[in-house]
C-alpha cells in the first residue's frame, strides 16, 4: 500500500511540474513582418516645412566688355589674388524640417528558427492533460503498486507484435487526433510553417513532414518514454496490451487528420465565413471542424478558433475593434497656398 501511494505521489508530482513548466515565460510574439511597411521607404518630416536655401553670390558683377583676366590667368597657369580672397560658398541650411530617413532594420534572425522552449512547454502541457485523465481510471491506478523501474522496462520489454487490444475508436480516431495536436503544437512554432494553407506548394508539404516527425516523437515518449503508459500504468508489462499498432498510426493517420482539418479550413470554413456575419457561428464553425487544431491553440492560450493566416471571427477581412478616429489638423496661416497673402489675425496668432 505505502508502494503504491509513493508512486502515485511521484506521478502527480511529475505531472504538476510538466503543467507548470509549460505556463512559464511568456508567449512567442506574433509574426508580423508581413504586415510591416518597409522602413527604408519611410520618410519622417520633423519641424517646420523643407525650405530652399538662398544661393546669395558675393563676387562682383563684371560688365560684359571688361576683360576676363582671371580667366587668363588660369589658361597660363597663374593664380588669382583674388580666388583667395573669395568667401566660401554658402552650404544650404537645412534647418529644423530636414527629412530624416529612417533605416531599416535587419530581422531578428531568433524570429525565423524553430521556437523550441514554447514547444516543449506545450508539448509537456499536452502531456500533462493526458496522463491525467489516465489517473482516472481505475485499471492505471491499480497499477502504480511495485518498483518503478523494474516495471517499467518490464512494459516495455512486453512490446510485441501489431495488436493492442485497445478499441477501434482509441487506435483510430483518437490516436490520430492526438498525433495531428502535436503536429500542430510543431507547426504554431515554426515561423515558416505557420503560415502555410492547404495546397499543392513544397513549402506546405514540407511544414507537414516536420510536424509528422515530431508527432512520431511525441508518440514515443507517450507509449514508451519516463512519463508514459509504460512507466505509469504499466501498459504492456501484461501480455497482449502493449502493440506497435499506436507508434504507427498516431504520427501516419495524424498526417491525414492534419491535411483534411487544413482542406476543410480552406474549402468550407472560409466560405462559410464569407456568407456568415454571425460571430457564434464563424468560431463555432472553427473550433468544431478544426478540433486538433482548436485543442493546440488552447496549449499557447489562445481562443480555440484563432487562426494565424486570417483575422478573428468578428468581421470577414476587418479586425473586429474599430480604428480610432485620428483628431483634425488645425490649419496654420503658413499653410496658405503660394502667392496668396496670409490672413491677418486679428487676435495673436499661435
């Protein structure tokens, strides 16, 4: 009895430490490089308004039958007594409303790698939540009696053949959602990834066969890893409950489950979102036909029907608050169209 209740202790205290390393630090900030202007093509005016410098010449007027003999000084080689007594030209004078042209900056390189310290976070999130649903059952915990260990290499050693045992629900529908939330956990961490749609481009397909791998890593640790059926429940130290047959399809069926929430998020929800005003039924529509993909997002708490590739649910293509209005320019007497007299002010002028 005190075996068994140690080691529930010690699986509730590695749970509690997956949660809370996952609600540390901050969340990634959002990819908004497309969004941006190009700063080398802003301009900033600070000041009064650009002035053209007077060019002032100081050097006297000769008449037109005077003869040049600076000119013929210089064809001989000479120097003029004069050219060193001529003042400086004048430099413009910009003054205060000199253009300032701002330079762009170069992008974060840490914004275009894989966010690796949120993935895990959520990663050990999404573990978390499954082992502890496991805790409710009464088979897992009837099983946390024995040496740790002992046990646990005991599962996995018991590993053999295709079959499981479990339900054709469990093997089929719900591992391949499980693989498809944790290719989704991959995806919103990949700068590159997370801006991919559903289509034929390399670059989608690309983003998917990183998300499989990391599924198929995830898998593992699940069925086999320190914190798993394995180790906690002992999932196959009894002959014929330990198979191949989830190592295989929650990373392979989760790829499907992945593509046809991306097909159906293109195809159907954004028609529908185009149709539709209604703001219950573009999230409902979201969350509903896009479940994996709902559940990743609450691991990085975001609402279940955000979308990194779109804007919310309030209004289609608009942001759902409205611009602030941007207060009136009051009018100055300088701003008089040229060659018009400004308007005498009868009280003092600002």
């Amino acid at each position: 009895m005190c075996r068994s209740l140690l080691k529930g202790i010690f699986c509730l205290a590695v749970m509690a430490l997956a949660g809370s390393v996952s609600l540390w630090g901050q969340e990634l900030p959002a990819d908004e490089a497309a969004n941006q202007v190009d700063p080398s093509l802003v301009v900033r005016f600070e000041g009064a308004p650009w002035r053209e410098p007077a060019m002032v010449s100081t050097e006297p007027v000769a008449p037109p039958d005077a003869p040049s003999t600076l000119r013929e000084e210089e064809f001989a080689g000479g120097e003029s007594s004069s050219s060193s007594s001529r003042p400086p030209v004048p430099q413009p004078d910009y003054g205060a409303g000199a253009p300032a042209v701002v330079k762009p900056e170069e992008p974060a390189r840490s914004s275009q790698k894989f966010h690796w310290a949120p993935a895990l976070r959520q990663s050990l999130l999404f573990l978390g939540v499954e082992h502890g649903f496991r805790m409710t059952q009464l088979y897992t915990r009837k099983r946390l009696a024995g040496p740790f260990f002992q046990d646990w290499f005991d599962s996995v050693s018991g590993v053999d053949g295709w079959s499981d045992n479990d339900a054709f629900s469990a093997n089929f529908i719900g591992h391949p959602m499980q693989g498809a939330a944790a290719g989704y956990i991959q995806i919103q961490n990949d700068p590159q990834g997370i801006k991919q749609e559903f289509g034929r481009s390399p670059e989608y397909w690309k983003s998917r066969m990183k998300a499989t791998a990391w599924s198929a890593a995830y898998s593992v640790q699940f069925e086999l890893g320190p914190i798993s059926e394995a180790s906690i429940g002992n999932v196959g130290q009894k002959k014929g409950t330990g198979g191949a047959v989830d190592l295989v399809v929650t990373p392979v069926a989760g790829l499907g489950w992945m593509v046809t929430e991306d097909a159906l998020d293109k195809y159907v929800i954004r028609r529908l979102e185009q149709k539709s005003q209604n703001r219950s039924l573009r999230a409902l529509a979201r969350s509903a036909l896009n479940p994996s993909r709902s559940f990743a997002n609450l691991l990085r708490r975001k609402a279940p029907w955000h979308r990194d590739t779109r804007n919310g649910v309030a209004v289609a293509g608009e942001s759902s608050r409205p611009p602030a209005p941007r207060p009136a320019a009051a009018a100055r007497p300088t701003d008089a169209p040229p060659g018009d007299a400004a308007p005498p002010c009868s009280q003092s002028c600002p």
